[in-house]
C-alpha cells in the first residue's frame, strides 16, 4: 500500500497550493468588479470623500497585492479571516458558524434521506427490470427532479403551510421540528432520482456477476441473494462517486430553498455576501468549501482506485 | 456534463469486447435508441419544444409584452387561450417566447463548450498520462473546489457590464443588434462561467473510460502500426466516447434549462422583459398568485419540467442503451 | 474482490467522519448559534428607583424584525439596524408620534439669538441602562467618536457636520470639536456654521445618540453585543440571524416603557401565516395580500391599519445626458405616465400617488396636485417640439434588482411610454450592489429609484437631491436660481417663510421634470386586538415604548 500512501500525501501537499490559488482568485475577482462594500453599505447616502476616508480606514486603497498579503498573512499567522464590512461587530467565524450549522442540519436530513429512498429504490428498479415497475419508479423520481426547486417549495408552502397548516411556512426550529420538512423534502427529491438510477446500473451489473450466480447456485435464498452480495457491492461504486459532490452541497448551502423558506443558512448568506461586496466573508466561505472539496474529492479518488485496479494500472509494459 | 452518469464498468466491457466495426458507436447507438417507444416519445417532446420556441415569432397570437391593464389576471378566453398574467400579457404567447430563451439558452450552452471541454480535456488527461493529466487534473481540482454560485455571483458582477458592452461593440461591427437585445449576450457570460466551472465532472468520466480504453487491443495495434496520438484520439478513442458523451449532453442540457430558472430568479440570468420560464414562475410563485391564479405557475411549471424530464428520459434510455445486460 | 470494497466503504465512511469532523471544527469558533454576550465588565446591576419612574410595565410582544447588520449608533446607517438601535440607544432630543422634536436626554434648550448656538441643559434623570447618569462628557464623547476616522463611519459628517469644528474631526486634522463645549456636567453647548433650522432634526438621528464611554474603552471590539444604552429598552438577547429579544428599562428619562419585553424573530416563512397561527402579535402586509386584507368581508380586516411613510418612489433623469438634458423631452415622458392606472393595476392600491416630492407629515407638503397631469397628446407634443425630435437615440431605464423581473411596474411603464411616445425603452436591471455607484458616476439615463426622509424637513430632500453642489444630486440638476433659494431658506429663521420658499423650489423642480414623482409609500399592517397603541411612525424612530399587551 506504499504507493496509496505516497499518493495520498502527495495530494494532500497540494491543499495548501490549491487553497492560495483559489483565496488569491477570489480575492481578485471581488476586488476587480464593480463596487466595494463602502459604498454598498451606505445606500442613499453619497458622500464619496467620506467613502474614501473609510476606504483609507480599511486598507481597501491599498493595491490588490498589498491587501492580499496583509489578509493572508493575518489568516495564517493569526487565523483572523478580517472583519466584516457589513456586520462590523462580529468575527466571521462567529458570523457564519451558525449558518454553516443550519445548512449542514438542513443537508444532512435531505442527504441520508436521498440515499435511504435512492438506493432501495434503484435496487429494486433493476431486479424488477422487464416489469412495469422498474421504468415506472425511476420516472417518478426522475419527474421529481425535473421539476425545479423554485416550484416545489411554492406549492408545499400553500398546500401544507397555509391550506392544511400541518407545517410551519418556514424559518429553522431545530433539528426535530415541522419546519424541517419541506427543505429536507425539497432538497432531497431532486437527487433520488440520480442515485436510483446509479444504483440500478450498478446493481444490474453485479447481477449478472459471477460471485452471484454462484451465490444462486448455492441455492441461497432470492432475497439474501440481494441483499448481502448485490446491494453490499452496489453501494459503494454509487457512494463514492457521488459523496464527493453532495458534502460539498453541504456547504455551499441549498440557496433557493433558503431564500423561499426565510430560513437563514449558508447558501442565501453567500449570495447576500456577494451582492453587498462583503470581500472577507464571501473570501472565507469560498475557501471553506474548497476545503471541503479537496477532502471529498481526494477520497472518492482513493477510493475509486481501490476498487477499480485497471485505472491505477498504467501501461501494460 | 456534471453529473454522474454511472454504470462505467458496463460500458468498459462493451467497449473492450467491441473494437471499432464499419459503423460507429454513435450511430448503433442511436439506431438502438429509436427502437425504444419511450425515447421516441421524449424525441417528440423535445422536437415540439423546440419547434414552438423556434417559430415562437410566427406562431404566437400576440407579443410577449403587449399589456392591456383592463385585463390584468383574466382567465382562459378565446383570445387568450391561457389567461394573462398581471399585465394582461397574453400567457400563451409569453410561454412560447420563453419556449425560445430556453433554444437560445440551450444553444448558448453547447456553444459555451458545455460538452466540448469536458470531451477535449478528458481524451488529452485520459491518452496522455504524467504531467499533462496531473496538470488537468489539478486544475480541474482548484476551479470546481470553488463554490459554483457565489463564483458565478461574482464573475457576473464584475464582469457583465464589460462584456455586454464588448459585445454591442461587436455587434456595431457587424450591423446586427439581435445578440444583446435578445439577452443571449448575458447568457453567453454566465454559461461560459458555468462551463469553466462545470467541465471537471464530465472531464473525469470520460477520462476514466479512456484510461480504460487505452489498453484496448485496437489501440494497441494502431500505436504499434506508428498512428500518431491525434490519429488515435480522434479515430479510435472520440467515437467509442461518444455514446458517453451524449448521455452527458441529454442530461446536461436538461440541467441547462433548471438552472436557467434558477439564475433568473437570483436576477443573474434573463433581464426582463425577455420572457423565459425564470420569470414567468418567479410571477407564478408568490402565495397569493398562486393561490388565486395558479395557472399562472402551473403552466410555465409544467412545460418546462416536461422538458427537462424528457431530456432526462432521454438521458436514461440512452444509458440503458449502451449499457449491456440492459434490455 | 469483497476485502478491497470492504477497505473502500470503510475509506468513505472515514472519510466522511473525517470531513465532517474538519469541517466543524473549522466551524466550532462559530459553534451552533448563540450570541457570545458575555463579554467583559459592562453587566452591571442597575440602581433602581422605580417611584420615579412609575410602574413597570407588563407584557411582551412577539414580531418578527429584520436582522441588524450592526448596533452601533455612529456607524450604522441602514434602516433594518436603526430599528433597533432607536430603542436601545437615544439622544439629547426625540421625534414624537406627530414628528415634532421633543426633549429626550435633554430636558430643555436654549438657541441663541444669531440662531447658531444651541445650549441643551440635561434632565438629571437621564441616566444608562447600568444605572449611571448621563453626563455632558458622554454627550462630548459620543459625538466625537461618532466623527472620529477610526469609527468609520459614513454617515456622521452628514448629521453632525454643521457643528462647527466637526468636519476637523472627521478629516483627522483635529480630535475634539471646536464648536461643542461642555458647560457643567449637566450642560453642553453646540454652536454651528451656520443659523440651520434644521439642525435640532438632525439630532434625532442615531449618530446623534449617546453611547458609554467607558464600556466600549474596556472592550471595543464586542460592546454592541449587551450595548449599554440610553433608551427606553435593553438589549436582552441577540442570536444571530434568529431572535433578538429587548427588555424595558424602567428607569428611562422619559419613564418604564408599558411592555416588559419584545421579541424579534429573524427569519421564518410567510409573516401572515405565522400571523394568521398567533405566532406573532403584528405583521407588515406584502403587496400579494393586501388586496385580501382591505377587503371588508375578510376577517382580517378589522386588524388592518396603514399609516403614511416618509418615502418617495420616483423615476430620476440624468439631465446632462441625452436625451433628458432637454426639459421638454422630460417633461414628454413625464406626462405620458398614467400612474392612476398602475396604481390600481399593478399596486393594487398600496401606495398613494405622488402629488408632489414632499410627502405628507413634511412641512411644506400641500395636498394639492403639483404634478404634470397625464395628457398624452401633449407629451407627443412637447418630445416632437424638444431639440431632438422623432430621434431620440436608444433611452434605457435603470433599475436595481436581484429579483427575477423588473416588477410590472417597470414594464407597465415601459409599455406606456411606447403607447404613448412611440418611444421603446430598455430595461436594464442593475445589480444592487453598484446601482447607488453607477448613478452617482452618471452612467444612467433615467432611473427609477426612491428615497427615504432621515427627518421631517424639506431640506432634507429639496436641498439635498437638487442643490447643484449636493453630494446626493443624482439627477445632475443645476440651476442658479434654485441655488439661490436652498442656499436662503437654509438659513431662514421664520419658519412661514422657509417653508414658501421650500414650496416654491417644489412647484419649479416639478415644472422642469427634474422627477416624474410616482408614489408616496404607506405602510401596511395587521394588529391582533389585543394590543394597543401599536404605532407605525412615519420614520424609524422609536415606538413600542407605549404599546400596550393586553393578553
């Protein structure tokens, strides 16, 4: 396993790299554009020397190299990501924690809900292939995921919310609440579809396997058949593939169904950030995620290359 | 191409077990496609979609912005077939009109290299193995470790105003005004981002099976008879990647059309009064419209999710077709 | 084969707990919510005098606010921060209910007889929530630090520059203010520039208002989080993004507030429907069910109130560019406006039209129309008799938004002035984030756009969109002879007077289409029964110290 290692160290050297190319194209983006959150903030009131002066405050005169190694230096020596322009009275670490914790909560529901749903779904749409019930389960959840957030919220608020007033209209109480469960529904449908569908090509592969047929030969019982060899080998191709994508969901926040909800995470935060230019904010979110990233991806790497030794194979020599 | 398509191991065995015959991958596949009554079907849907989006101009009773305020939010009539919204704007005709955005937009993506880089990045990274796969690789990395939507934000921000304004430079060159007035200059912007942002899932798959592919026998045979590495990326490699290559398109196309929806709702994707699905259920969706004219949602709602569910029909039965052990 | 995907699950799951655990950890400084209020050294118990002050009041309310972005006083400068920091905080004078200016830590005033120095002797009762008098030093404090560089604050020249000496301050050339003396602990005199009658208004303003000096000495960074102020409620709680929770101070200069705490929900769902299930006591109605609540058949009607807001929505022409550098061309597009018609239509009747720029509770605001009328026959008139004639050039309408359409307002415009003019107008929708800048760098030709009064005097909008030198002038307008006027009735002492004049300037600005005025704002709201005295006042100032919770 010597060269697994050596890869995972050699990726892993790489983060920091990956994380200052990201932190100083962000941070040029930001501060190229139009606009800067002075002048954001301030609204009706123009006073452009007065903007200057706060400018001057803030270090926002100083070139873009300049201020960039200020920021860098204060986050590596101090792990202080800058103030906030817009909430001058908070740490962003203080400002954004709590969101993440919202959005993580909210995801992490809809996550294991996908899978739970997704996965048996797709199993059983592959053994039942040939019946009406295998096209008929994909292309519901496949209509599912047609249609967009935008619409299902909508019609859940009004149905549940205001018809039938079973849920609350919105807002976050907690993990155990009424209110988790049109975001968790809203977030989760739309990906049921594409793990059922993973899991029953995956699943239709291994059927015909020889390690199953021998299963069968051995006269086991359908149904162990299915679930001790066909779905144990099912699940982690369709895991690792797309594990990787969904923890990074987890923090980039589902912003429609935050903004629809009024439910205050990390994806309406991030957008909200970039509209009022809050640079630092918006600097430190994009480098949490790629944290997240780079972890999530260098697994499904590993773990895409244990199972699949023709892709770690180079040329046969 | 972002999303994962599944099933490689399948499509490698295929593959291997086929070398390349007198017809290629592509067009046994699509022949196979067309037996299935179900993709028929979706071909149709799509066809009508884009017929009516196309020839929205021709067809439509009215104009997308022709407002009449005597008839604000009046119900189904003879000369308004599917009411009208607010302004008394003529919800049939505004569907259709927004049919067209979505051409456009779908357009706009392809052209965007929405399929091209995932395709072109992923033969190099997949043939070419050491530095240049490392180096596409970890680029890949660093642009989808940031966070799509925020970046998205941001290019928008900064750079829209130049960019229209590089375009209506262009556009005073050649005498035709239809790209800005039309939106597609916006568009072009945004799926470009997203096209930088998005080719590295679609880049991987494809870069998967060609690590697969390059061991084939056929390959093997034409390296040994001295075919250069274009000859053999463009001959041997591109068509038996294709058939993954559509499903990711069929897919992605569809995933075109929601996010067109999304975008405009955050007001980085059509500005008004160009009428797309965006903002027709953006109107549609607040509570009281939508409790008292829900037609005004559920229309707009229901074409368009037709559309992206036929595309992802689509999507499954041409996986299903190239997938062995399938029916 | 089944070993090696045992090590690949059990990667992924150790993977997972892996990220996880980076990915809270990275998070924990945050941890799950909560304010981190208890900071150092500034809870004190308050010496209490209730007899003073009669009773304590009773009761809580439960609304849902916006979040604040910042409870500093000196810096904060957007409305959904000033809601609160009205309460927490206040200064040497208040608005009433009736926005006359009335004593609040200043029991009374002297103004001088060459109008520039006013002398505010201090109520001895006006003390901070932690107990301790107000002293003249803290008002000296307050202001100073409020135009001090450091604060960065952009809104304190605005409102406290006519202070002689104070714009030293904010330019870092000087650290006290030349103009303010502090007499005896109880007394404090501020001389101005200038005879300003406006000045006191500007006082209401909560740059104006007093803030603990030795509170944010000892801790400078974190004080806003348990802020103590002066007014007539104490921040009690403040999870970010969740609930803000304020408690009264019994022993405010002015008396116990009649409630005993109000709490703020910051996020949610639908307001109504949390109205509708009595989550909350009262709510703001959205333009989607007004026309349900104002309906009398609905149940909800009897809880429905409005009340006028100090706001104008107006369409602004960039009048140096074209084509609205000429007057006829905006007087053209002016008069093509049939805003009865999208009052009904698109706003349903939520907001009044505009008969004027003062709105009404502004001195100087008559009710008549002073409006071009809508007459389409002479718009097409005037624009063919303007300097260019049929050919206009490309005309585009400015508007900020983040949404997904221009609001059929805009389009309903749009469509008017193609019916009417013949002219085909392009919306452009410009991100919020650089409107306010692209039109002060004159990018736009015309824009649509609103403004909000900070008090209740006509210089507030007259002197400060249209005086030619005016930061704040975003249409561009000069001309010499309105100049003229601002510059007299700046400094008018008879009021009659200063408000002819300000009508004058009114009735000319109109005349040369420097606007097309649409709407004046109202502010609608449903009250449960059980409450009283719940005010919407026109500005935000404070209200819910007299409110009344009978549940």
């Amino acid at each position: 396993m010597d060269g697994l290692a050596a890869y995972v160290v050699r990726r892993l050297l790489f983060l920091p790299v990956t994380l200052l190319i990201v932190s100083f194209a962000t941070f040029c983006i930001t501060r190229w554009g139009p606009g800067d959150p002075i002048s954001v903030y301030s609204g009706q009131y123009r006073d452009p020397e007065a903007f200057e002066r706060v400018r001057h405050q803030y270090g926002l005169d100083r070139s873009i190299p300049e201020q960039y190694g200020i920021w860098l230096k204060d986050v590596v020596l101090h792990g202080d990501f800058g103030p906030s322009f817009r909430f001058r009275d908070r740490d962003i670490p203080e400002i954004i924690g709590p969101k993440i914790w919202v959005s993580f909560r909210l995801s992490i529901y809809a996550f294991f809900l996908t899978f739970l749903i997704g996965i048996p779904i797709g199993v059983i749409a592959a053994v039942k292939q040939g019946s009406w019930l295998d096209p008929f389960l994909i292309s519901v959840f496949l209509f599912f995921q047609s249609v967009p957030a935008l619409v299902t919220v909508p019609i859940m608020v009004l149905i549940f919310a205001a018809k039938l007033h079973w849920l609350p209209p919105g807002g976050f109480d907690g993990m155990f609440s009424t209110s988790m469960v049109i975001p968790t529904l809203a977030l989760s449908l739309p990906g049921i579809a594409g793990i059922a569908r993973l899991a029953r090509a995956t699943t239709l592969g291994t059927l015909g396997a020889d390690f199953v047929r021998t299963a069968r030969a051995k006269g086991i019982a359908e149904f162990d058949v299915i679930t001790r060899h066909v779905v144990r080998n099912s699940v982690v191709p369709v895991m690792t593939t797309v594990v990787g994508l969904s923890l990074v969901g987890l923090i980039e926040g589902a912003l429609f169904t935050e903004t629809l909800l009024g439910i205050n995470g990390i994806g309406r935060f991030a957008f909200e950030s970039v509209n009022t230019r809050d640079y630092n904010v918006v600097l430190a979110i994009v480098l949490l995620g790629a944290t997240a990233f780079v972890f999530a991806n260098l697994l499904v790497d590993l773990a895409l290359v244990v199972v699949d030794p023709r892709i770690r194979a180079g040329r046969p020599q | 191409m972002t999303t994962a398509i599944g099933g490689e191991a399948e499509v490698y065995a295929e593959l291997e077990a086929e070398p390349r015959r007198a017809a290629s991958p592509t067009g046994r596949t699509l022949r196979r496609l067309l037996r299935k009554k179900l993709a028929v079907a979706c071909l149709v849907v799509i066809a009508i979609f884009y017929a009516a989006g196309i020839f929205a101009p021709l067809l439509a009773p009215h104009g997308y912005s022709e407002q009449n305020l005597d008839l604000s939010f009046s119900g189904p009539s003879v000369d308004h077939p599917f009411g009208t919204d607010r302004l008394g704007r003529d919800m049939l005709s505004r569907n259709m009109y927004a049919a067209r955005t979505t051409v456009v937009v779908t357009l706009a993506t392809v052209l965007a290299g929405g399929f091209v880089l995932p395709l072109g990045l992923g033969l190099l990274a997949g043939y070419r193995p050491g530095a240049i796969d490392w180096a596409i690789n970890r680029a890949g990395e660093v642009l989808s470790s940031l966070p799509a939507l925020p970046m998205l934000l941001l290019i928008n921000a900064s750079l829209r105003t130049r960019f229209v304004d590089l375009v209506s430079w262009f556009e005073d060159r050649i005498h035709y005004h239809g790209l800005t007035s039309s939106g597609f200059a916006d568009y072009f912007l945004i799926f470009s981002a997203l096209s930088l942002f998005g080719w590295v899932g679609g880049m991987r798959l494809i870069r998967t099976q060609v690590l697969t592919l390059r061991s084939a026998e056929y390959v093997l045979a034409a390296e040994a008879s001295g075919a250069g590495t274009w000859r053999i990326i463009s001959r041997h490699l591109l068509p038996n990647v294709m058939p993954l290559v559509l499903v990711g398109v069929s897919a992605s196309l569809g995933a075109v059309a929601g996010s067109e929806i999304a975008l405009t709702f955050l007001g980085v994707g059509i500005q008004p009064p160009h009428p797309s699905f965006g903002a027709l259920i953006t109107d549609g969706a607040s509570r009281t419209v939508l409790e008292n004219h829900p037609q005004l949602l559920l229309v707009p709602a229901s074409i368009v999710a037709s559309l992206i569910f036929a595309f992802n029909l689509l999507g499954d039965a041409l996986n299903d077709v190239i997938t062995p052990g399938a029916r | 084969m089944s070993s090696k995907l045992t090590i690949a699950a059990g990667a992924v799951a150790a993977g997972l707990i892996i990220v996880l655990a980076v990915v809270l950890i990275l998070v924990v400084g945050g941890g799950g919510g909560g304010d981190k209020g208890s900071a150092t050294g500034d809870t004190r118990t308050p010496t209490t005098s209730p007899a003073d002050n009669g009773p304590a009041g009773s009761g809580e309310l439960r609304l849902r606010g916006p979040d604040p972005l910042v409870l500093d006083p000196a810096v904060a400068q957007d409305a959904d921060s000033a809601t609160y920091i009205v309460e927490i905080f206040s200064g040497l004078v208040r608005l009433d209910r009736d926005l006359k200016v009335q004593p609040d830590l200043a029991a009374s005033w002297d103004v001088s007889p060459d109008g520039k120095t006013y002398t505010f002797h201090l109520n001895p009762k006006a003390t901070f929530h932690d107990g301790r008098p107000v002293t003249a030093e803290d008002i000296k404090y307050s202001f100073q630090r409020a135009l001090a560089p450091e604060t960065a604050s952009v809104v304190a020249e605005n409102f406290l520059g006519d202070i002689a000496g104070a714009k030293d301050v904010s330019r870092g050339r000087a650290t006290e203010i030349s103009g303010l003396k502090v007499i005896d602990d109880q007394t404090i005199s501020l001389t101005l520039d200038q005879p300003k009658a406006y000045f006191l208004y500007k006082l209401t303003y909560p740059t104006a208002f007093v803030v603990d000096q030795r509170q944010i000495q000892a801790n400078p960074k974190r004080w806003t989080q348990k802020p103590n102020g002066t007014g007539p409620f104490k921040l009690k709680e403040w999870r970010l993004g969740e609930r803000i929770v304020l408690e009264a101070y019994n022993n405010n200069v002015l008396g116990a507030p009649k409630l005993q705490k109000i709490t703020f929900e910051l996020q949610g769902g639908s307001a109504l429907v949390d109205y509708q299930d009595g989550n909350i006591d009262a709510t703001g109605v959205g333009l989607d069910d007004l026309q349900r609540v104002q309906d009398p058949s609905d149940k909800l009607h009897a809880e429905y109130q409005q009340a006028p807001r100090m706001s104008i929505d107006y369409i602004g022409f960039n009048t140096t560019t074209k084509p609205f550098d000429d007057p006829k061309v905006r007087q053209a597009f002016a008069m093509a406006v049939d805003r009865q018609k999208i009052a009904e239509v698109v706003l349903q009747g939520a907001a009044p039209i505009a008969n004027g720029i003062l709105m009404p509770g502004v001195p100087g605001h008559t009710d008549d129309d002073k409006t071009l009328p809508y007459d389409p026959a002479r718009a097409k008139q005037l624009l063919s008799e303007s300097k260019y004639g049929s050919d206009i050039g490309q005309v585009t309408l400015a508007l900020s938004g983040a949404g997904a359409t221009a609001g059929p307002y805009d389009e309903a415009l749009v469509q008017m002035w193609r019916d009417n003019l013949g002219v085909d107008v392009q919306i452009q929708q410009a991100e919020s984030g650089t409107f306010f800048q692209d039109i002060d760098q004159g990018r736009y030709q015309m824009f649509h756009i609103g403004w909000i009064m900070d008090y209740p005097d006509p210089e507030d909008v007259l002197d400060v969109l249209f005086y030619s030198k005016s930061r704040q002038n975003s249409t561009r307008y000069t001309n010499p002879e309105i100049d003229a006027k601002l510059e007299r009735a700046r400094v008018e002492q008879d009021t009659e007077k200063r408000l002819t004049i300000y009508r004058d300037v009114e009735k000319q600005l109109l005349n040369d289409a420097a606007w097309i005025p649409m709407f004046f704002d109202t502010a609608h709201v449903l009250v449960k029964p059980y409450v009283k005295n719940f005010v919407v006042p026109p500005l935000v100032v404070e209200r819910y110290r007299d409110v009344e919770v009978t549940r």
